[in-house]
C-alpha cells in the first residue's frame, strides 16, 4: 500500500497511511476489530460513503468530528466497517447438533435460552428458530436473544425479508412451512413467517462492552465468525463475558475458522467447532 500522497492519486478523497492508523485505532476502541493493512481499499471504499453522507471534505475532518462527537455517526461508523457474510444453515453441522442437544435434554427452569450474539440480517436466527421448533414440536419451550452491533443489519433481520435466491440452504419443507411467497410486485420474495419472528427478540449488544444485558443465563450460544475479527487479548475477554452468561454445560457454537484450545478453562470441545461450557 503507498503511502502520503501517492494514496490519494485517482481518487476522490485524500486518503493517507495516518488515516488509516486512525480508523484502525478507533475501531479497536469502539468495536474491538482489529484491521490489519491488507484492509486499506475495503475502509476507503465505505467510509468515503460516510464522507459525502455527511458532507466532510477529508478523512481528517470526519475523524476528528467523531473523536469530538458522541453522536449517532458512531454507529453508521462502525456499520459501515463490520462485515456481514451469512446464509440460512450455514455450517450445517451445528444445526444438526442443536437439534440432537434440543431433543435429548431437558432444559432447567421455564425453557430453553438461547443466544445468537452475531445475528446480521436474520438469517443464523432464522434458523436457530426452525431447528428449535422442529425439535421442540412448536414456537413454545424456547426463547431466542439475536443481537448485533450493526443496527442496519438488525432491522433488516427484524423484517424478515429475503430474496427467494438466498434461500437455497432451506428445504422445499422448511420453506412450505417457515415462509410465505410474494406475489405480484413481490414476486421472487419471501417473508419470515410472523410466529418465528415472534419468537425472536433483537437488540444491539457491543460484544467488547461490559454492558450486557441478560439477567439469566443461556443454554446454548452461537458466536460464529465474530471472534476472527479480534486480537487474542479480545478474544480472551469476551469468551470470558459469554462464560458467564452460560449455564454450565451450555453449548458454544463458533465460526469454522475459530479455535479456543487455549481457553480450555473455560469451554471443552464437544464437536467440530462447539464447545460445552464448564
């Protein structure tokens, strides 16, 4: 990557190394994401966006505007730098194991908690619910938390809109049962049906701050591809938060390219990429 002024030459705004070292500082602030240099193109591209949404001439006069504000631009900050890849049944295992884990125990207390902590626009939750209304015979016996950092993301997953195309992880089954086609203007569409989304609570939760807002804890958490985007030390602390949101015995469900051999502490591997809480 150039650096100085050959960074900026073809493009619309000034962009330097010392921008980026300043994206990189604040993000890991307020997000705990850790951007590594390959990432310049990617951070130029969506925050120069943010630029002229906001009316900024230079990366310089944004940031310092953020460094000096507390306001709403924080969050379209931090929505515009986290990255929101998901499918319905991605990492198909980890569904068959919930299932498996759903049917064979029984839950203490009133039912079965369960927390998606990286719900992006719905799909992972989504099909959480499927999985736990299939295994439990129905919407009751389970409650689901899906939280984000991204509010975009979140009212997108709130809707429950999606492009009949997406779909291509879900059954003829499933979708006969779980959605409903568009018709007309709608065409190619489909919604969620309403009682999965009752089933659902969203709401923004930062993972990195001690702010949580759970007073009970959970049966089974999926964090799944969140945890690549930290530094170790960060790592470290929010396996730690989610420990103590867990029952003993719960289930961690992690992303395929994550690995916490090092927390042995805390989780045991109890499949591929899950973990049971100790």
């Amino acid at each position: 990557m150039a650096t100085g002024q050959d960074a900026s030459v073809g493009r619309e705004f000034a962009w330097t190394q010392a921008d980026f070292t300043r994206v990189q500082r604040l993000i890991y602030q307020r997000a705990g994401i850790s951007l590594h240099d390959g990432k310049h193109a990617m951070v130029y591209s969506r925050l120069s966006r943010r630029l002229r949404d906001t009316g900024y001439d230079s990366f310089d006069d944004y940031l310092s505007w953020l460094e000096r504000d507390d306001g709403a631009e924080w969050q379209e900050f931090v929505n515009a730098l986290t990255t929101n890849l998901t499918a319905f049944f991605r990492e198909q295992h980890h569904f068959v194991l919930l299932d498996q884990h759903l049917r064979q125990h029984r839950p203490a207390g009133s039912g079965w908690r369960i927390w998606c902590s990286a719900a992006s626009t719905g799909e992972e939750p989504y099909s959480i619910v499927m999985t736990a209304m299939e295994a439990l015979g129905g919407a009751t016996g389970f409650g689901l938390w899906a939280s984000d950092i991204d509010s975009k993301v979140l009212a997108t997953a709130q809707r429950g809109v999606y492009r009949l195309e997406s779909l291509k992880g879900v059954s003829q089954e499933r979708l006969q049962r779980f959605f409903l086609r568009g018709k007309g203007s709608n065409e190619g569409l489909v919604r969620v049906r309403p009682e999965l989304i009752k089933a659902v609570e969203f709401l923004p939760v930062n993972l990195i701050r001690n702010d949580w807002p759970f007073r009970e804890p959970f049966d089974v958490v999926f964090c799944r591809n969140v945890m690549i985007y930290f530094d170790a030390p960060t790592q470290r602390q929010v396996l730690e938060r989610i420990h103590r949101v867990m029952k003993p015995g719960g289930l961690l469900f992690v992303g395929h390219a994550e690995n916490f051999s090092e927390s042995r502490d805390l989780f045991t591997l109890k499949g591929k990429t899950a973990y049971e809480r100790r």
